[in-house]
C-alpha cells in the first residue's frame, strides 16, 4: 500500500530520533522549519507529528513546541541533596560545566541572607546524558568560599566541598519564563516555562551558608513531595500567593 506524505516525513522523523539527532527531550525543527525541509504544509508535518505523538516518540508543549519524548526527571523535596545524586537514583548520566567562578560583591537578596559582603558566585550548566537540563548559580561567603578552585567546583557539589555540617534547607519553586540567554545555555525557545528554584542551606546550628538558584526546563523536571498525613484542606503544603 502505498503510503501518503504525512506517513513519509513520519518515517524521516522517526529514522532521525532512531539515529539520535533528536535526544530524549531535545525540542524538533519548529512546524514551519518542518514544512520548509520536506516543502509540505503545516497541516500535513503536524499530522506527521501526532502520529510520531500517538507512538509516544514525540511530544509538545505549549510555549516549547515539539520534542522528543522523554519521562521528565523526578527530583524528590523531602531530602537534601544534589541534583547529581538524583539524576544518579534516575539512571541518568550527569555532568556539570563551570560557565563563571570569581568572587563578586553580594547582590541584595544574598547579604540579606548570608550577611556576607563579598562572596564567591558560581555558575554552572548541568547536564543528563549530554543534554542540558539545568542552569545553576551558587553564592557562598567569602570565608567558606576562599579555600575553593575552579577546579573544586567543577569535581565536586558545594556540600562535599565547605567546611561546616549541614542541617537543612529551604527550597521556594515558582514559574517562570526563561530568558534569553539561559534559553540559548538550556537549548529552548526564549520565553519558554521553566521553573525557578531559590535554595537557601543551613548548618547544623541554623545558620544559611549557601544560597542558589536553579532554572529547569519545565518539560524536564518534576518535584515530588511525599505528604505523610492529610489534611481537611488539600492544598500543596508551603502554598504562597506572589504579589
């Protein structure tokens, strides 16, 4: 039988997430750039799509467009820890990439926080299995941070790395649209959701001694919270309305 155009470009599409062009979660030519390549309309490259869709080998999004589909990363709240030891628990194959390492006055939400003037500022893009999946800044005080290389940072997380025991933090998660420079570090469309996660640690005796924030394409990342008693409201725990 033979087949009609939309089952043709399905098939070119499908060789090329075979062949791996298109890795797990990377985003596809948009329609239009489809439909100039294989000079079709954008009706017939969206029916391709929605049967490489109905497959389960592609996806979309609205504000991202098509991808190829991938089963986001599950990152738990209830314990700390890294982002590394958790794409580890998933499977996933990590790697971090130091983009800017340098002491730098401390922005104002930071010396409210660390009471720390100068500060070391690291910026790193973290990777699962070759794709970039989240952008990270990390900002520690001077006395933590004066010990520290390059070459530290790049090894091993901040936890492994400072000198004080641990006790805890406190993680806000919002929504967010990604800018266009972390847009073009993450491989996604300027605009396009993310969430936005600010980390504050603690020591043991109570004191903040890290602060970061973490961008994650939306499409990528998942937070799970284990809820242990319910409640007669069953509203997400630590809900807060922004201004």
């Amino acid at each position: 039988m033979r087949q009609t155009r939309y089952q043709l470009i399905a098939d070119r599409l499908r060789d090329r997430i075979a062949s791996g062009e298109f890795g797990a979660g990377r985003l596809l030519p948009s329609e239009s750039e489809l439909s100039a390549e294989f000079d079709a309309s954008r009706v017939t490259v969206r029916r391709s799509l929605e049967l490489l869709r109905d497959e389960g080998l592609v996806d979309s999004r609205q504000g991202f467009g098509w991808f190829s589909a991938s089963d986001p990363v599950r990152q738990s709240l209830g314990r700390l820890g890294t982002i590394e030891s958790q794409l580890a628990a998933e499977g996933v194959q990590s790697e971090r990439r130091i983009l800017d390492f340098r002491f730098v006055t401390a922005p104002q939400r930071v010396l409210e926080v660390l009471g720390s003037g100068t500060v070391l500022r690291v910026r790193r893009l973290n990777l699962a299995d070759g794709n970039p999946f989240a952008l990270v800044t990390v900002w520690c005080p001077e006395a933590l941070g004066a010990e520290l290389s390059r070459a530290d940072v790049t090894r091993s997380p901040f936890y492994e790395l400072i000198s004080v025991e641990l006790g805890g933090a406190t993680q806000t998660i919002g929504a967010a649209a990604a800018s266009t420079h972390d847009a073009e570090l993450l491989d996604i469309p300027a605009g396009s959701p993310v969430l936005r996660c600010e980390r504050v640690t603690r020591s043991a005796d109570g004191q903040p001694v890290l602060v970061s924030e973490h961008v994650f394409p939306a499409h990528l990342t998942e937070f799970v919270v284990d809820i242990q008693n319910a409640e007669s409201s069953m509203a997400p725990s630590g809900l807060r309305l922004v201004d």
